[in-house]
C-alpha cells in the first residue's frame, strides 16, 4: 500500500502526504496512467448521442441555426431533454453540409462535405456504419464506408474537436464538463479508508474487492504499454486494449447487460462501486439517509387506553439495558448515589460511572465501596426511568407526526404501549406493527424533545389547522352513549367513576333528579358524567353532531337548541347542556371541542381532555356493559314496508325508461346517444333509491345499534333493488356487495 494514499485503520506509520495518522488523516485519491484510453461505463449512452450530433471529420454540429427544428430545441433550458433532441434532429443527417438561408450568404460554414455515420451501441464500444457512396463518387478511404468498430481512441480524437459554443448548444457547460472528459484517460485510485484490508483468523490479509479490480487495471495496463514498446501487431493490442476496457468497467458497474460478471477464484462476483452506493442497503439510503443506531429499541405495539397520551410504556427489559449519561451536581447527588447503590440489576439503578479523567467505572464488576464513590462532575450513565424524554417514530416516516415525543412509563411484559388516540399520526394499529423508541443522549437534545416534538404540541397540524388525534373506537361509541337523553347514572355509580377522575376537587355535582320512581337515591345525567372530563370552566362550544336532519334547524332559538335528536351540541362554562358528543364533537374536526380546548386552553388542555374523556368513559363503560345480537338487524313492519315502497317505486320508473326506450320517446341530450341517455337515467333513479332506502334504514334503526349492522341492512337494500330491476349487470352487483363486505 502506497503511503502516500493515506493511513489504513489501525495502521502503524504516518502519511507521507499529511504527515497524519490513522485518526487524523483523511486519505487522498492516487491515479494511474492508461496507456490508451477508455471508455466510462456510466457516459456511454451521452457519448453516443454527442457522436451523433457532431461530425466524426471536423467536429462541427450536423445542424446549425438554420434548421428550424434545431432552434427550437436550443430554446429548450433543460440540458438532458436538449441534448436529446438534438441528437434527434441530427440522426438523419448523412453528411456534413449546412444550408444557408440566403443563397448570395458566403458567411455560412457550408460543412466539410464528410460522410455522417449512424452510431450504434457495442457492447463497452460502438459501432459506426457509414451511408453507401453516391455511384459516381470514388472511394478515398475505407474507413468511411461500411461497418466497422470505434474505439475510445478514435472517439476521444472526436469529441476533442467540439467547440465551447458547441458543447454549450449540446447542454454541456464547457467549464465543467468537456464531451473529452467523459473518455478515462487517466483512473482514479480511491484511498485505503474506501476499500479497508480485513485482517482473517489465520492472521492473513484480504483485500478488498476495488482493491483487486485496481490491481487488475494495472497489470493489463503494464502488459499493454510492454506490448506496445516492444511494437506488437495491433490485433494484439486491440486485445488487452479490450481487456483494461472491461476491467475498468466492472469496477465502476459489476451489473452491465451483456457483460460478464467479474468473479473472483471461488465465483463470488465483486461488489463494485455502483453496487456499494444504491439501492437500499447502499451507502447512501443505507449509511447516510438512514442507519442503524445505539441507545434505541424496537418492538411490537399494543395499545393501552389507560396512559396518558404523551406517554409510552417500556418492557422493564429495555429499560434495564437503555441508559442516559447524568451529570453529577448539588441537586441530584443524592438521587445518584441510590441508583449507584442499586447497581445495574435492580430498577432502576446504573450501570456505570464515568469520573472527571475520563475512566469508566462498569458496576457489574464493583467489590469495593470505593469504586462508588461519587463526585460533582462525574457522569453517572443511569438506567431509562419514568417520564424520560423520548423519541418514538413508526416507519415510514411520512410527516413530522411520524417522530412525536413521549414520556416514559416503564412497565411489565415485552411489548411498547400506546395510548389509542395517538395511532392517527403514526397510522399505526395492533395488528402487528413494530415501533421504534430512541433515548436522547444529552440535555440540549432532552430539552428540545420536551419543548418541540412532544405529542401534546402534535394535537393540532399546522398542515390543515385541524386535529390529527382524537377520541376513537370504544371511547368514541360510549361518548355518544353517555351523553344521551336517556342515559343516567345513580348515586353508587357517580361515586366510582369520581374516583377516576383526573384532579378532581371533592365537589359532587348536583343530580338532575333528586327522587325517580323504582330508584334508591338521586340521578345523575351522562352529560354531567361527560362535563367531568372538560379540563376547564372556560370552554363554550356549539355544534351539530351527525344525528342533525334535514330542515332541523328551522325556527327560532329554542328549536334549533332543543331538536327531536339532540343534534345541537352546547356547552356553557365547560357543562354539557344539550347534545351528544359524536365524531363530528369529539374526533379530528376541525372546530371541534379538541380544537376548541387546543386553541383555549393550550396543548396540555388538549391533552388532558383527551386524556379524562379516555378514563371516564372506558370505566362507565365496564360498568353499563355494551352488546349488539341478531335482534338489532331485524327490521319494523314499518321500515320494511318504507323500504318495499321505494323499491317498488324504483322499479316503476325503470319500467317506464325501458317503455320509452323501445318505442324511441326518450328525450334526446345534446352529446348522447339514446342508449345513453336510458343508461343515464336509469342509473341516476337507482342511485336515488340506495339513498332514500339508506335514509329508511337510518331512521328506523335501533338507537343503541351499533354501525355494522347498518352496513348488514344497506347490503339487504342493494341486493333487493338489484335483483328486482334487473337492470344492472352481475359484475356491478358483485362488486358492490363485495365492497360492503369487506368494509366489515
């Protein structure tokens, strides 16, 4: 190894360059002289459109500014697309002859009249083939006639002769990019810290495979200058000429079509520079754009709806293994000494010291008390506690909502826990997904986690000015139960569910009804159980919820607060008064009561309504009990009789299309013909009917029935309208259906 390429790793002697060592010095690239050049792998498709565009003779371009079609792609700025057009303009030309736009115009370049050939890929060279002579034309060299080879000897001759005006038409900027340089005439040697020697068990030494492809340049590179003092044939020439040109090119690309791969003795193929940098475990998505790190952990998901939001929980097992490095000062000596003393088995407890002269102390292998003692400075590398800052982050990353900070809660069993109204932004369920938890390893870092990225800041995205997170699945169905008119709670209830709840101040509410006939003592509303969890006496809120119907707002105030569904959700002074909190209240609306809390109270006041509503409601909800049967998807006489007259209405008007049709007494719409037109309106009468049997269904089902079954009834809706018009074809009936049944 040349000394003055730089330190290998671990290397004993100083650099000859940069008098570094193997920490300090950076490496430096070599180079070796080709004795005839060849051709970049990665250039060839460039080099063949630029030796189409220019002539092989004088190296003038084969259009000019006369030609049309060549000034209109000049006026295109990209240099790749110009550069393509060009060399499609310039492919038909057969010679090289410019015509001027004025006949009496002696300034114009008329061209050197030389033959123009076609260029076609050959393998790692081209091949040229020339337009047959004019007949009464004689031949003055052969090498302008026919088919032959062109090597990068004679491809360098030519691009040489391209002009700086013409290389700057070509899309090329002359200060940087010549059409020359695209040929090697000298290769880079790249530094030792590129291609590091792996030391064997045996004690020998393994290169590495750029290592072996330059040593393979460099032999056929002697043999062919040796051949060449010595005068040998040109066949034999063209031979290792041939031979460095592969040689070079499985370096920069073992994955050439129609190449060989480059092996070595056992018939591994060699990893080449191209290889090492795409793909995804190349240099660049696999070592710069994303890479593995220390101090994270990686597990499978659950969800847990009894932590708070912000929180994550953490398998005891990893909070044993992760550790941060605390600094030793007046306010936390005490507390050091306590986890010192617990040592690296019990939590939580350290797992090593490290003092002020920069030796570690590891506490697994600690006899003497001295060993433990600590000092103002000394960093104590303790293990992952509760409310640690940390970074929790589901991939793929695909918003900023994909990386959120959480704070620790370290618990039983192996698995990561997470509070269910955080799986929005990470997109995440529990079916499976794994998640990834990083430990910040100092305070700026710590400190930023807790000012920027922690999950109550999240709430709200800037994106759309609405909540990414809201209440969901079981919560979100007991918020509509409990706030319902007809739901209250009696007195043994209350007392429970005011023991969950968050920061509560010993004030009973007053109950709505102080004696009910059949009741042992006083009630209570849902809707005072609800206003439990609104953080604070600030919130007024307004809204219709989903169960608002057509025409319902009418009148004057009272009839647009008191409606026959409690449509109209108000809150005064953080009380529910009227309305039962559904997804359009309490989900990710925009102007919904989490926005509303957000924009009042801050991100910990969204935040702690989420958090209260989650306790509250789920523990109502162990107590009430909720359960759907084969009971709740039977129908009234009434709906199905409501659903039976839509129908049969439906198949009236079809009848009437399909009359109309057949004796040609449609109305004609400009633009369609008359099956079209019958196609139009049959369909759109359909379409009305899946609406209004979809209104029936939802006006006549059972309150407390849940979602589902309302899908179960529009299958038996669509399927009836189906198979009684006859209109609509299988495939249509069948996809519909299927569609349903899947969303179940």
């Amino acid at each position: 190894m040349d000394a003055h390429l730089g330190v290998p790793p671990r290397a004993g002697y100083r650099c000859k360059t940069c008098q570094g060592n193997d920490m300090t010095c950076p490496g430096h690239f070599g180079h070796i002289n080709l004795v005839k050049p060849a051709f970049h792998c990665g250039m060839l498709t460039i080099i063949q459109k630029l030796l189409s565009c220019c002539c092989h003779k004088c190296g003038k371009l084969m259009k000019d500014e006369n030609d049309i079609n060549f000034r209109a792609a000049l006026r295109n700025k990209h240099p790749q697309a110009r550069l393509a057009a060009l060399a499609n303009i310039c492919k038909g030309q057969k010679t090289c002859k410019h015509e001027p736009t004025d006949k009496g115009d002696d300034t114009v370049d008329l061209g050197c009249g030389a033959s123009h050939p076609g260029v076609l890929r050959s393998g790692l060279n081209f091949r040229v083939k020339y337009p047959p002579a004019p007949p009464n034309e004689a031949q003055v060299d052969d090498t302008t006639t026919g088919e032959r080879e062109l090597y990068a000897e004679e491809a360098l001759e030519i691009l040489k002769r391209i002009t700086d005006d013409d290389c700057e038409k070509l899309g090329l900027d002359p200060r940087f990019c010549r059409p020359d340089w695209m040929v090697l005439t000298v290769l880079p040697v790249s530094p030792p810290h590129v291609r590091p020697a792996i030391m064997t068990d045996g004690g020998s030494r393994g290169e590495d495979d750029i290592t072996f492809k330059l040593s393979d340049v460099l032999k056929v590179n002697n043999t062919l200058r040796n051949q060449q003092s010595q005068g040998l044939a040109p066949s034999v020439l063209l031979e290792q000429q041939q031979m460095l040109q592969y040689h070079i090119a499985t370096m920069y690309n073992n994955e050439l079509a129609g190449q060989p791969q480059a092996q070595h003795r056992n018939g591994k193929s060699i990893k080449s520079l191209r290889q090492r940098i795409k793909g995804k475990e190349g240099r660049v998505r696999g070592n710069l754009m994303g890479k593995r790190v220390d101090f994270s952990a990686r597990t499978v998901i659950t969800g847990d709806p009894t932590i708070s939001c912000d929180q994550v929980g953490v398998p005891r097992s990893i909070a044993f293994n992760m550790t941060f490095p605390e600094t030793v000062s007046i306010h936390n000596i005490e507390n050091m000494k306590v986890l010192v003393q617990n040592g690296p088995d019990q939590h939580p407890g350290a797992r090593s010291i490290i003092r002020s002269d920069g030796k570690r102390v590891d506490l697994r292998f600690v006899k003497t008390q001295a060993d433990q003692i600590l000092d103002y400075g000394y960093i104590v590398e303790r293990q992952m506690q509760d409310d640690d800052c940390v970074i929790f982050n589901r991939q793929p990353s695909l918003h900023k909502m994909s990386m959120m900070g959480h704070r620790v809660k370290v618990m039983p069993y192996s698995t990561f826990r997470l509070n269910l109204s955080v799986t929005s932004p990470y997109n995440a369920d529990f079916d499976g997904d794994e998640m990834n938890l990083h430990l910040p390893q100092s305070y700026e870092t710590k400190s930023e986690i807790s000012n920027v990225m922690m999950v109550p800041f999240q709430i709200v995205s800037p994106q759309k000015n609405a909540p990414v997170m809201g209440i969901v699945q079981d919560t979100l169905l007991g918020c509509s139960n409990l706030t319902r008119r007809n739901t209250f709670v009696q007195k043994d209830l209350i007392m429970n569910l005011l023991m969950h709840v968050p920061d509560f101040d010993g004030r009973i509410p007053i109950p709505t009804i102080i004696k009910a006939p059949g009741c042992n003592g006083p009630l209570w509303t849902g809707k005072q159980v609800m206003s439990l969890a609104i953080p604070s006496k600030k919130i007024n809120f307004t809204k219709y919820n989903q169960y608002k119907v057509d025409k319902e707002d009418t009148g004057g105030f009272p009839n647009q607060i008191m409606t026959p569904n409690d449509a109209f959700v108000t809150i005064e002074d953080g009380e529910i008064l009227t309305g039962s909190i559904d997804s359009s209240a309490i989900k990710t609306a925009q102007g919904g009561l989490v926005h509303m809390c957000w924009s009042e109270l801050g991100p910990a006041g969204a935040r702690d309504l989420l958090n209260n509503t989650q306790i509250i409601v789920n523990y109502w909800l162990l107590q009430q009990g909720y359960s759907v049967g084969v009971a709740d998807i039977v129908a009234t006489a009434k709906t199905i009789k409501a659903i039976g007259d839509s129908i049969d209405s439906a198949k009236k008007e079809v009848q009437q299309f399909v009359r109309q049709w057949q004796g040609g007494s449609l109305k004609k719409q400009p633009g369609c013909t008359m099956q079209q037109v019958f196609e139009m309106q049959v369909n759109g009468r359909l379409n009305s009917a899946l609406s209004e049997g979809s209104k029936i269904v939802q006006r006549g089902i059972k309150d407390d029935t849940v979602s589902v079954w309302h899908v179960y009834i529009y299958i038996c809706i669509y399927t009836r309208i189906f198979i009684y018009t006859h209109v609509y074809s299988y495939t249509i009936t069948y996809i519909y259906i299927s569609s349903i049944y899947v969303y179940i």
